[in-house]
C-alpha cells in the first residue's frame, strides 16, 4: 500500500510539471500573439493614413512624386522603426512602400491625358516581429503585412456661364461678362484639377447654348492654363446680350456629357460635375407650341412632325414671340432671330402678336420638364396668358418668370436624379442685377434647390450633394470660383 502512495505522488508530479510547461506555452503564445495583432494594427493604421494622405495631396495637386512623398512620410511617422522591436523587411523597404499609378476604369494601366481616369495609391509594407515565448519552439520572429488602396477619382467638369444681357453691366468700370470671363480663364489653371485624368468643358448660354466638348489639354504643363485650348480660346470671346434659358444651358452640359460617355445611358469614368453661374432669374423656356395654335390661326408647325419649337423670351423690346434656338456659333451671346415658319403667324409680322396665334403655354418644355404644376418649383404659376392685349403677351412679367423657374429647377432635378451620371451641380450667383428690372432678381432658393444644397429646402442626402456660392457682385467671382474648387477637392478626398 505504501508503494502504491508513493507512486501517485511521483505522477502527480509529474502531471504538474507537464501542465505547467503547458500553461507557460499558453501563456508565451497568448503574449506573442497579442504582440502581433499590436504590430499589425499600427502597421494597417499606418498604411491606411498613408494612401489617404497622399490622396489627398493629389486632390490639391496632380503631382505623383510629390504625393508619394507626402504619404511615405505619414507611413514612417505612423509607424516609427523599432514599433516593439518590429523591423523593416529588406524585400519590402519602407521608402517603395507606397506607389502611385494612372489606371483606367477597368483597374489596368492607363495613360496620362488620354486612357487614364484615375490615379491609384497602393501601399504594401511588411515588418519582421520578434517573438519571445515562442523561441522554445525554434520560432524567433514572424513577418506581418499590410495593405491600402485609395483612388484620386478623374473629374468631368462642365461650365456653363450665363451670357445673357444683364451680365453687360459694369462693376467697377468693367462689364461684369469681362470679369467672369478673366475668372472662369483663372479657373483652368487650378491647381485642384489634373489634366491626366481630369476633363473640362463648357457652356455659355442666353437665349441659346454654345458648347465646347470636354477637353484633356486646358493646363499645359500641368498647374499651368493652356491659353491654346478651344475652353480658353472661347471664353477669350465671351460676350454677352439676351435672355436667360438657363434650363436649355443644363441640358447643353448633359447631352455634352452623355456624348462624352459616348450616349445616354453608358456608364461614366469619372466624377461628373456641373458649375452653373448667373446673375438673375431665368427666362426663357423651350418648347413646342404647335399644340397650343388657336384654332383658325394660319400659324402652322415649322417642321414636319407637328413641331414648332422654340424659345419664348420674356417680354423684352427685341425678345418676344417663339425665336429660333440654333446652337451658337461662337460664345458671344446675343438675340436671336424670330422662328421662320410659313410666314402666316400673326407674330411674323408683329411679335407682340404672339397671343393671336397661341392659347397658352404649353405644359412642359422640349425636354420633358414641366412647365407648370403640382410637382413644379412654383406650382401656382399659371399656363393661361394674362390678357388679349400686346402689352400683357404672352404673359407678365413675373408669371414668365415663374414659369421659367420651373423649367429649370426641373431641369437640374433631372441631372441629379440621373442613376447613371449621378451629376453633382454646384451654383454660383452673381449679385449686382437688381437695379435692371425687378423680375430678373436673383433667387437663391432656387439656386440651393438646384444644387441640392444642404441649405435647400428640399435637401435630399440621396442624390448628389452640391452647394450655393454667392458673390456680392463679379468682383467677387474669383473668390467663389476657388471655392468651388476647393469644395470638389475636398469632397474627392474623402
């Protein structure tokens, strides 16, 4: 019996001795491993600040070393040599650990100015570990990875500037179309903007719409505007005279867009962006009138098809009828030439006719964009001509206001709530028109709206989030068109 006793305590012993080892492998491995999951933590963190940062750098400045520079830095002071004994790996040098490439849409290699679309920081580090516990086991050190990606999206831009007359007056000694052409000029050479993957167009737009395509080559070298480029070249011929279709303006800068793309409904490459600047209310609507022709009128649809369409101008002493909207051929604005039709209109011999040949308005534009209505900016804004007389066709002043507005808020709302395109529009007023006539004033509630500004009353965080600048008068302008770039920039690097 003794000798069974002394047997148990010699196994006891032993079973002690083979837990503890145990527990102590347990416990080495579980300070190992904790260890490691602190070098990788500080090593993800460190890669993740780095590919942000230097994207950020190129949202300022297109600059691929100097963004590389920036985000090795970041890596390096994130995580500092030695991070728990932690090593550089000689395969993986801290200093190659970020690299920046042009790509295309697809993720393959593009080229500058022409393929690419975007700008793509990889970083790739990995360190040596020591371990500690684990050295009984023959197991002196691990190497731990990490890895992060971020993308300096390419942008389409398109300007549409407002040409029409009140954009004539002077500020300072200079017509205010002078100074918005000198800062939309200024506005190429940004530095926020990259011509390796970013493209430019514009619109300059009165009664009618004159477009430049969007373009690769407005900075030469990069930073530094092209004063070759057909964007610059045109605005150097910017004038202005006319009314204010705004709404034709935004659908110029979507159709330019959509055949940029190469046809409605392609999927996009890039951030697309609309900057529309004015200084007053819209007035002016497109549309086919041939249903609203009074019976026993001679005033018969322009084209075959049924269509009489044009622009009907608000009342002005050289705008007034439905007037031709032929694109312009070149980017001074002006009037524009009544509708040549079968020479039977009332209006063809007298414009402040208009009434005796058409009932109303019709109930939306060419576009689709409804004129009036329910679902419209100003929904009690009335079709109905305001009286049978010259002086009150086709409709009063601030009824042809209204229902220019709504045209145009339709318009915008329809850029955004594209699936596709997803079109962010940003808008600039110019103030200084309200000493002309109190019904071209400007309205910046419909100009939050057509941003979906936050500040809208009708801010919809679901489409594409835009905002209103405003400038006191175009002196002002420049400052409001760095503001745009800065809001761009700021909203491609996050």
């Amino acid at each position: 019996m003794p000798t069974i006793k002394r047997r148990n305590k010699g196994f006891a012993v032993i079973m002690t001795t083979l837990a503890l080892f145990a527990t102590m492998l347990v416990a080495g491995l579980g300070f190992d491993v904790a260890t490691l999951y602190l070098i990788r933590s500080k090593l993800q963190g460190a890669a993740d600040t780095a590919a942000l940062a230097a994207v950020r750098t190129l949202t300022v400045n297109g600059n691929m070393p100097a963004a590389q520079t920036v985000g090795t830095e970041f890596l390096t002071a994130n995580f500092p040599a030695g991070y728990w004994g932690a090593r550089a790996l000689a395969s993986m040098p801290v200093a190659s650990a970020l690299s920046i490439s042009l790509i295309q849409n697809n993720g393959s290699a593009g080229t500058a100015g022409t393929t690419a679309t975007a700008k793509l920081v990889t970083v790739n580090v990995g360190v040596s570990a020591p371990l500690y516990f684990l050295r009984i086991l023959g197991q002196n050190q691990a190497n731990v990875y990490a890895s992060a990606q971020a993308k300096r999206e390419g942008l389409l831009i398109m300007l549409v500037l407002d040409g029409s007359g009140s954009m004539g007056n002077l500020i300072d000694g200079t017509p205010a179309c002078t100074w918005a052409m000198n800062d939309a000029q200024s506005f190429l050479g940004y530095s926020q903007f990259d011509p390796d993957i970013d493209r430019i167009g514009l619109v300059t737009f009165s009664g009618n719409t004159y477009t430049v395509a969007p373009i690769a080559n407005f900075q030469s070298p990069a930073g530094t505007v092209n004063t070759s480029s057909t964007v610059y070249t045109a605005l150097s011929g910017f004038g202005c005279g006319g009314n204010t279709n705004t709404a034709d303006a935004l659908q110029s800068a979507y159709t330019a867009m959509q055949t940029f793309y190469g046809g409605a409904g392609v999927s996009p490459n890039r951030a697309n962006v609309v900057i529309l600047m004015t200084d007053g209310a819209p007035n002016g609507i497109t549309a086919n009138f041939a249903p609203q022709i009074k019976s026993g009128s001679s005033c018969g649809p322009a084209t075959s098809g049924g269509q009489l369409s044009g622009l009907i101008a608000r009342e002005t002493p050289t705008e007034w009828g439905i007037l031709s909207i032929a694109p312009a051929t070149s980017a001074a604005m002006g009037g524009l030439p009544l509708i040549a039709d079968n020479g039977h209109c009332q209006m063809d011999s007298n414009i402040a006719n208009f009434y005796l040949d058409f009932t109303q308005m019709p109930g939306a534009d060419i576009w689709g964009d409804a004129i009036s209505g329910g679902s419209t900016y100003l929904p009690t804004a009335s079709l109905l001509f305001s009286g049978d007389t010259p002086l009150n066709q086709p409709a009063d002043e601030q009824q042809f206001r209204d229902l220019s507005s709504n045209v145009a808020d339709g318009a915008a709302t329809r850029l955004r709530t594209d699936s596709v395109l997803r079109i962010t529009i940003y808008t600039i007023a110019v103030a200084g028109n309200s000493a002309g006539n109190i019904y071209d004033v400007l309205d910046p509630t419909l100009l939050e709206r057509m941003a979906n500004a936050t500040s809208s009353p009708i801010y919809n965080p679901s489409q594409p989030v835009g905002a209103y600048f405003y400038a006191q008068d175009a002196s002002y302008l420049g400052a409001e068109f760095a503001a745009v770039a800065s809001e761009i920039s700021a909203r491609l690097s996050k």
